[in-house]
C-alpha cells in the first residue's frame, strides 16, 4: 500500500557523478543490492546522520571519513545494516572500504561505506567483495534510476527527484534519489538519501545547506517515531556546471537553496507516501507558535498519535482525539480559549470547543481525501513548523509484526 | 482481548462509604451508567487528575470542589465525557452537582462530578437527573461491584482490588475500583480510579500518599501513549476503623502505604490487561538511570516503540527494535558498551551487540508469554523506574479505526 501514484521521473544526470550497480545476492539471489557512487575529484561531499545512540557501524565509518574530506566513493549495501554488530561489524565495514579502495586504487578514507536491511547479522564481505568489481566496471553517469531501485529495501517504489535550474546563465543540476521510510521488517530499515548537483560549492556552505534542508524534509518525516541506527543523507557538488553558488551571491544562493529544499522535500515525501501500510499522507502544520520546541512538540504529539492516526485510517473526523493529543504536548500555560484547529480549511475546534460553524459532513469531505492537512493555530508567536506523516493501518501491524523469515 | 483472567475479587465494603448505581439511559437504555458515592461526614479525600491541557469540564470542577474540602458525594456518569463543550459543559456539569446536592440536602460545592464517554457531545442532562434519585435511593456499602461495571465504557471487565491490613490491632480496610485504558472509540476513554479505606488520615498526608501511589501506578501505565482530558483518581479515607495513619508512626505509615501502592497497582494494571486489542502485559524496567528522568524517558520510548509493540504481539524477539528505540531516548553521552537489555533473564544486548550467549530459543521462549519482562539496565548510577504497557495487535486498529456510531 502506499500513497499516490509511483512515478519515478526521468533522472538528469549530474556531471561529475556516475553510478554503478551489482548484485552481491545479500538477501536475494540476482536482486541488485550493492550501488556504487563516484564523485569526481574536487567535489564537495555533506552529509547529516541519523541521532540515535546507537550507530550502525557504517555511520560511525562514514562520519569519520567525511571528516577527513577528499571522499570520492559511496559504497551502498541493502539487506544488511551491519548494525549492533560490535567490533566484527566495524572490522567488517572498513573491509569492504578497502575493498573498493583497493578497486580504484585510493585508501579506505576515500570512501563512505553505507548500508540498510537486517540488523544484528554479520556483514556478507565475500559476497560484497564480489560485487564490487562488477559496480566498478558498469559506472555510468545515467544509472540514477537502477541506484533508486538498487537501495530499495522493502520498499514498494524507487524514489527520486530531479531538477535544472539557471544560476548565472547556466544550468545547475540537481538530482536526488531516497529509500525505506519507517522500521521496517524485518527488524528496521533505513531513511537514505543520496542528492547530487553539479553546482560548485564550498564544503561547509554545503553542509550548512543540507542540514537546513534535512532539517525541513528529512527531519520532519515521520511513520511511527522510530528512527534508525543507519539514517544518512548525503549532498555532493561536483562544481562541473561552472555555476557558482556562494553566500556572496545572495541571489544565486537563493536559487539554489530553494531548489535543494525542493527536491530533498520531494524525495522525503516520498518516503512517507510508501510508509509502510500508508493511505493518507498528513501534513501537520502548527501554526504562530511561541517556539520552534512548541510548536514541533504539538505536531510531533499530533503525528505520533496512534488514535489520531487510527482515525485517519478511518477517514474519521474525529476531531476529538486532534484536540486532546494538542492538550497533551505539553505547552506551557495554554489558553485553549485562543487555540483553533483545522481540516484543510474547515475549522473544527475553537473558543476550547467544536467549532460551532462545524458540520460532520464538512469534516468527512476532508478525512475522505487520500492527502489531508491537520492545521494547528496556537496564537501564541510567530513560529511555524511543518511535519508529515502517515496513517496507522491494519497492514502496519502486518507488516511489522510478521516473523522476520 | 484482553490479557489473563478477569476476576473481579469479592470486595470488602468500607465503612463511611455507601454506592448507588442507577440508569439514566445516556448510551444504550438499561445500562448502569450513573454512579454515586456517599462519604462520611469528617472524611478525606484526596484526588490526582489527569495533565492534559484540556481538562474536561467535570474536572476544572471536581479540582475546584476538593480544594474548597467538604467533600460528600462523587456523581460519575459514562457514555458521555461532557470535554470539548466549552462553556455549557461547565453550566450541564454544575447543574449536575446541584441536582444531586438538592437531592441529599446540600451545595454543590459537596459533589464531585466525573464523566467518562464520548466528547464534544452535550451532556444529557434531563437523564442524568432522572437517575439522580434512582443512585441515592439505592445507596449501600455492598455496592462496590455494581460500581466497578457501572464505570465501565468499552472495558471488558469491571476491575477492581480489596485487601485488609492490621493496623495497631485494628483492621483497615483498602477496597478499590477502576475502569477504562488506552483511549477508547468513540473517542477516547479515561482512566478513572475510586479507592476507599476506613483508616482515619489528615487530608495533606491523604493528598502526599496518593500522590506518591498514583506515580507508581496510575502514572506508570501506558497503552498508547494518550492521555484523556477526564483521568482522575480519588482516595477518600473515612477513619471509621479507628486506625489513626499519621507521620508520626512510621510502622503504621509504612504498612499502609504499602497497600495502598499494592491496591492501586493492581487497579491500575488491571487497565492494562484490559487495554485496546492487548494480548501482552509488558512491564519495562530500567535500572540504574543517571536520573529520574531518564528512566523514564527510556522506558516510555521503548513502551511507546509502535515497533517494539506489533513485535511483542508477534512474539517476536526482535532485540534489535528495543536496542534503536533505546538508542534513541535521548540519554546524554551514552555509553553503549556499558548497556545490559534483557527479556525476562535471558541478556539480549550487551558489549554494543547482540548478547553473545543470546539464543533465539531462549528469546523465544519469553516472547511466548503473556506476560513479559523487558530490564534495560543502564548502569549510570542508582536509579530504577518501571512502567507498564500493552503490544500493539490488529485488533487494536480495527477498535479504533472503527467509526464513531
């Protein structure tokens, strides 16, 4: 199940990236499961990861290795995350670096090892290892849409988006692929995002980008609160259109920083569509809050509801459950007098009650849309923060309670 | 489904309390929907409510009415939980009170209203009062179980605890009643608990006791994470047995706060056997946390985990989703290699990993039961919580997907 139609569209190549994919046959015989990024000397490389305690033994590679800069491959494996795998599972990740570092003749630092699927297995290194070469051998610039299937783990639709805009009179690419939204069986998968542009930008303005825009897509993603050992998302800038972007040109900048958000946006919401058991994609808008804490705290409680999210299921208007999740929050000295809450446009709580303008019919019309807008007015201060999420379904139970096999 | 025997026990009536039980007809006719308790002239009585910004209207009341002390009489009604009705919430609510209150010769400020049931619909005042003299007419101490199934909502069963305690050569006896877990369709229920004892205790220490138990109990179980805008808890103590319980005779403290914590524990569980859909009993244990905080921090993302749950009700031993909703509580400069999680007494996590002596047999083993034991132990310094909860079925989806009718 999942949300809308799947279209992944035509990927523009990014200049200065190429891609490779092979099977290792991780999971499955013939699948392919190993994606290799190249990036072209010079290029930037930011990246964000996941802010649970425990790192999956590639994260703790990964960070580590971006630190020490001049990255120029991404090694990327699903159906194993090599994660709560100790010590063996590091020795295991910086294996398969030198593996590829070996295959293209650089050492372990150059290259960002990644990987999603089961966790507590031991990494297959000789399966890996066999794959690299194959990688190596077909990287191409036009395989963006085999890497949006190769890192696919349950999910039921590669996920990408691409964009060119003009900076300067040139043409800047941007292309981005993601994959597995939730926790997935069978024990939790991954949030991955690759995003690639041939604009040239410094590596720190890059991170400051990226992490803005994670902090507007990724970041505000959510099926069931669970987040994962492995979640990474990672932006290259090889520079190889010429166009420039820095904070001197604030135009260009602009530009470029809106079409980053939009595509991160685009390929996170992605994620949430296929959630897992999705049928509605929420957008939780909380609205002049006093604080960017209050007002994520409101849209979290609201998102994580399972009572709301069960009423979406049910296409039910049950205003009700919206209302005591809000009271739940924890704002501290809430008028509830000034408090208003909407369904796309329909008011259904204000003045502390229903709405007396309020029908069931008018909140029904709204529940029975595949796309539905929880809007949140505090009118306490001028922050405001969006966060998306899904429905909570009979099949996400199914999914998440079948025996991992 | 629910989750062990359902066995109400045979309970001891509290001298100084009398119940009457009535139909006002509010849901389905000939129900027992309305309830009364009758305190003794010079008791106790001491109450807890629910910290859900919206209060439901009979609770702005019921706090009002205690602090001005004096309190006689509890009106409880279900089928309808008059939250979410603004202004004439409070007016229907107050006219309940006086109703009651001209019915026995008092003021208003005498009764405590308590309300449990469907939100944002107007109290059905004209039944209600229609049952008034029904509930008074029929005041008796033998009443306890009738009250226990004339609170209920959507709960399974009516739940109550009795126990009887010698206190310097006097029995005290300690009889207690709750109803309603998780949030319940048509829109969420409450958590509502009624104990009462005839040992003679001042109205502050009554107020720091039940504080106290309600934090060990009522406070530390958890379906789904909601709270309703109707939770309360009241303890009235009628002295009627001569036993004096005061600080100043500590033996005598110790052995009734005992069982005060042992009957509102067992009330308290009570609603998590009887949770939406349960099939589990959960308790999560931390021990040595840093901080209160933390603990409970710890315990409520694990309890909460929707991952965590659909496995619980899977039987499957998936350590690793308790290991990433550990991960990702929020503890400070966690050191992983210190973290000991067990199920029962079989040790899944330790050094960063899975369990060296970890067998999936042995994890089997404890998934199987019904009841289940999750210790994750911190080793951070001397702090212990617990808390208690419930998996997560499909059956706790359909309960509250289906439409409100």
């Amino acid at each position: 199940m999942a949300v809308g139609p799947a279209t992944l569209p035509s990927m523009y190549s990014v200049d200065g990236i190429r891609i490779g994919v092979a099977s290792a046959g991780i999971k499955k015989p013939g699948r392919k499961d190993v994606v290799v990024f190249e990036v072209c000397e010079d290029a930037s490389v930011a990246g964000v990861f996941t802010k649970n305690a425990f790192c999956a033994a590639p994260v703790v590679i990964s960070k580590d290795h971006l630190a020490q800069g001049n990255v120029r491959y991404f090694l990327i494996n699903t159906g194993n995350a090599n994660a709560g795998t100790g010590k063996q599972g590091l020795a295991d990740a910086y294996e398969c670096c030198d593996l590829l570092a070996a295959e293209v003749g650089l050492t372990r630092t150059a290259v960002l090892p990644f990987s999603t699927g089961v966790i507590g297995e031991p990494l297959p290194v000789a399966k890996i290892a066999a794959a690299i070469p194959q990688a190596v051998e077909n990287l191409s610039a036009y395989q963006w849409e085999a890497a949006a299937s190769g890192i696919m783990t349950t999910d039921t639709r590669p996920k990408g988006a691409t964009k060119q805009i003009e900076i300067d009179g040139q043409t800047v690419t941007i292309s981005g692929i993601s994959k597995g939204a939730g926790m997935i069986m069978p024990n939790m998968a991954t949030m991955l995002g690759f995003i690639g542009t041939d604009a040239a930008v410094e590596p720190q303005l890059l991170q400051e980008i990226l992490t803005d825009a994670a902090n507007k897509s990724f970041n505000r993603i959510t099926i069931d609160g669970d987040t994962s050992t492995n979640d990474s998302c990672m932006l290259i800038a090889t520079g190889r259109s010429g166009a420039i972007v820095s904070s001197s040109d604030t135009e260009a900048l602009n530009l470029f920083v809106e079409a980053i958000n939009e595509v991160m946006l685009e390929i996170a919401l992605a994620i949430v569509k296929d959630g897992e058991g999705a049928t509605k994609l929420v957008t939780v808008s909380v609205e002049s809050a006093g604080t960017q804490e209050e007002a994520l705290k409101t849209a979290y409680t609201v998102a994580h509801s399972p009572l709301v999210k069960t009423a979406l299921f049910a296409s039910d208007p049950n205003w009700g459950r919206i209302l005591a999740a809000v009271g739940r929050a924890g704002i501290e000295n809430f008028d509830l007098e000034t408090l208003k809450i909407y369904l796309d446009d329909v008011c259904i709580v204000e003045n502390g009650g229903r709405a007396a303008s309020y029908t069931e019919d008018a909140g029904q019309a709204v529940m029975n849309q595949e796309n539905i807008l929880i809007r949140i007015v505090l009118n306490r201060g001028d922050v405001n923060e969006t966060v998306w999420t899904t429905d909570l379904s009979h099949e996400y139970v199914t999914i998440n309670a079948d025996y991992r096999s």
